[in-house]
C-alpha cells in the first residue's frame, strides 16, 4: 500500500500559486491546481478579449469557467484608418499590407489586420434636423439619399436623426435611430423619408448612442477598423446629458471615424437670438448651454448669471453664441483629426449633397490597419500613432488615426 504524502502548510503555500502560474503558461496542466476547487465555477467578464466598442457598451458579456481553466489575457486590438494620396491629391489604390509600415510612440508594431479600399463600411449617418435647418429637411433627404446611393453595394448604413417627444407637459429633443446597420436601400430611404425636426440638439447624446447601441456588438472580422460616423450638422449642443470628453473618449476607443459636414448655422441662429423673449420667430439659449458655457469659459463666475437667457443683454447673447460655435468647429476638427476622419464644411444644405459626395469617395479609398500594441502598460495614457507607406513610386501623403488612450486599471 502506497503511504500517503502529508505537505506542511508552509509548502502548500509556496507550491500552490506556483502550479497556478505554470497552468496559465501552458507549461502544467491546469487540473494540477487544487482539485478540491475545480467544482465551484467564478465569473469573468472576458473584459480584455473584447472589442474597444464592446468594453465600453457591455454589461452582460460574462460566461462561467471552471476554477480550473485557463484564462488567457490578450492586449486589445488597435484599428487605424488611413486614407493614401499622391501629390496631387488623387487616392493610391491597390496597396498591399507590405507597403505599410505603423508605429505606436515611435516604436514598430507588426501589422496583423489589414482592410483594402474595396473591403465595405458600416456607416452611422447622423442627421442634424434641429435649428436653423427644421425649414429645410427636404434638402436634408436629399443630400442623405445622393450619399446612400454613393456607397458601394456591400457598405451598410444606419440612419440616426434629432426628433420631438412630449416628456410630461413639455416637449423635449430626443434621439431617434430610424434604421439599425443595413444594406437594404430601401429600407435606408424608407427612415430618411421619415425623419422629424426638434427645437434642441442632443448632439453629444446621438453619438454616445452610436457608439452604444449602433455598434454596440463586435466589428466582425471583415468590418475591423472599416466604421465610420458621418455627420451632417453645426455641431452645437444644447440638451445633451452626456458631454463632450466622454464621448470623444468613448468614440476614440470604439476606432470610429468620424466625418463632419459642418452646416454653417450660425448668422440665422445670431439673428434669431437677438429678437425680444416676446417674439415668437426668437431662439433663446437652453439652460444646459448657459452652463456649459459658464463652466468652460468662465469658470469662476457664479451659476445664476447664466440662469436667465432673457436678462441677458444682446451683445452678452451673441458673444456666447459665437464661442459656442468656435467651441463646436474645434471639437468636431479634434474628433476627425484623432480619428483619422475629415471635415467638410458647407456654407448650406444646398451644399451638402457636394460634400456628402466627397466623404462617399473618402470612404471608398480607405484602408484599415490593426495591431496589438507591444506596449501592454494598462496607464490610460495617450500613445501616438504613425503610419509610413513605402514602395510606391511617388512620394506619399497619409492621414490617419493620431492616436489612442490606453486602457486603464
């Protein structure tokens, strides 16, 4: 009969974390480690395989594992659009992943995903019907429908839109997403017909629910680094819970691009505010812009001289109005830039169906790149990207993702 090995707890307290940490190297079977534990499951949230899309959106994404499994950890994936021209301006086709060359704070990365500019999008087309455009959204359906039918037959588009929801006794600005990611043109017309107008512009709030709900699940592998948002508006927020640095982040993270067609609102929306609080044909500031002016640019002052829009004077209205729009142009300019998208800026609606053309054929000509970055620090700290393009016979221009916050914690 076999004796029976007794350990001295002092041993056991060495050599059990040590099995452990050789079963998550591969190197001792997992079920080495205590057996008496292997029957009570724990929860994971799998947190680090997930999609920086899925890791901001997800509450639910848990499944259950035996103590004894192995748990792999895995940097997250890093998806960077680029867009390649030559002197000219004209888009470099036909490029291969050999070409490119990315670094992350100057280090090389190795390339793992690559998308060609034949690979489709999916498009989250966000349409700004509040304001000084309400009038027009005829011209609106217009310039949405010409970009649809732009893209190219395997590209999927999601129509999101501003609209008015009774909320009590009062009317409130809502988001409304009239189609969820499709390649039925008819349906996409379908929800471009149907769009409403609002008094308020949750601006912030219809890209914090792009990001959450339409793309809310993992880009497949084909999709990876090929989504976009693409927006026609003045970008001047007025009734947004969420602000602006969360959904910066929250878009920076999720590797959208982000296309601007900035609609210059801003002479009709002056005159307007300027009119006496009895006018009927008058805007006024909303109380949660007060305040975000208030905090952002005067910080110090005290919260009841920005309560009362119509106590103010007119020349007091009409400065916080421009800074309001200088502020909008710089934030939409800072999202495309650090997200590899553009800005398109058109001085009317009429002009947009020409804009809306440009950013069809900016689409069309973009490739994706994806790496997992050799830096594993989980400090939240921002990490620039570079992409060079050699190989090519005429000296290239590239425009790409500037970069990413790092994960933390």
């Amino acid at each position: 009969m076999q004796a029976k090995t007794t350990w001295p707890f002092e041993l056991l307290d060495y050599i059990t974390p040590l099995l452990l940490t050789c079963a998550l190297l591969g190197n001792v079977p997992a079920t080495a480690y205590s057996q008496e534990n292997k029957g009570r499951p724990r929860r994971v949230t799998g947190s680090e395989n997930q999609s920086p899309a899925t890791k901001q959106t997800s509450t639910s994404g848990t499944e259950e594992i035996d103590e004894g499994d192995v748990v792999r950890v895995e940097t997250q994936l890093v998806s960077v659009p680029a867009v390649i021209t030559n002197g000219a301006g004209r888009p470099l086709s036909g490029l291969r992943r050999d070409n490119f060359q990315l670094f992350e704070d100057g280090q090389l990365q190795s390339i793992t995903n690559f998308g060609t500019t034949e690979t489709p999008f999916e498009i989250a087309l966000l349409l700004d019907t509040s304001g000084s455009t309400r009038s027009d959204v005829a011209l609106i359906r217009q310039a949405a429908n010409s970009f649809i039918n732009a893209l190219r037959p395997g590209d999927r588009v999601s129509v999101v839109a501003f609209n008015t929801k009774r909320n009590g006794n009062m009317d409130t600005a809502a988001v409304d997403v009239l189609s969820q990611l499709t390649g039925d043109r008819k349906l996409l017309q379908k929800a471009i017909e149907s769009l409403g107008s609002t008094n308020g512009t949750p601006f912030y709030d219809a890209l914090d629910r792009i990001v959450s709900e339409v793309f809310r699940e993992p880009a497949s592998e084909e999709m990876r680094g090929r989504r976009a948002v693409v927006a026609l508006t003045d970008g001047v927020d007025s009734t947004s819970e969420t602000d602006f640095t969360d959904v910066r982040t929250r878009l920076t993270r999720a590797g959208l691009a982000c296309y601007f067609i900035q609609v210059n609102t801003e002479d009709f929306v002056e005159d307007r505010l300027l009119k006496d609080c009895q006018d009927d044909g008058r805007l006024s500031l909303s109380a949660k812009q007060l305040q975000r002016y208030r905090k952002i640019f005067v910080p110090r002052a005290k919260s009841e001289d920005f309560s009362n829009f119509c106590e103010m004077g007119p020349f007091e209205r009409m400065q916080i109005s421009r800074d309001l729009y200088n502020l909008a142009r710089r934030e939409m300019n800072d999202l495309a830039r650090a997200s590899g998208g553009r800005n398109f800026v058109a001085g009317s609606l009429q002009d947009a169906r020409a804009a809306f053309a440009q950013v069809a054929v900016e689409i069309g000509t973009q490739y994706s790149l994806g790496y997992y970055p050799t830096n594993k620090a989980r400090d939240g700290k921002f990490r620039a990207i570079r992409v060079e393009v050699r190989g090519v016979p005429e000296t290239p221009r590239v425009r790409s993702r500037e970069g990413y916050y790092a994960p933390k914690g």
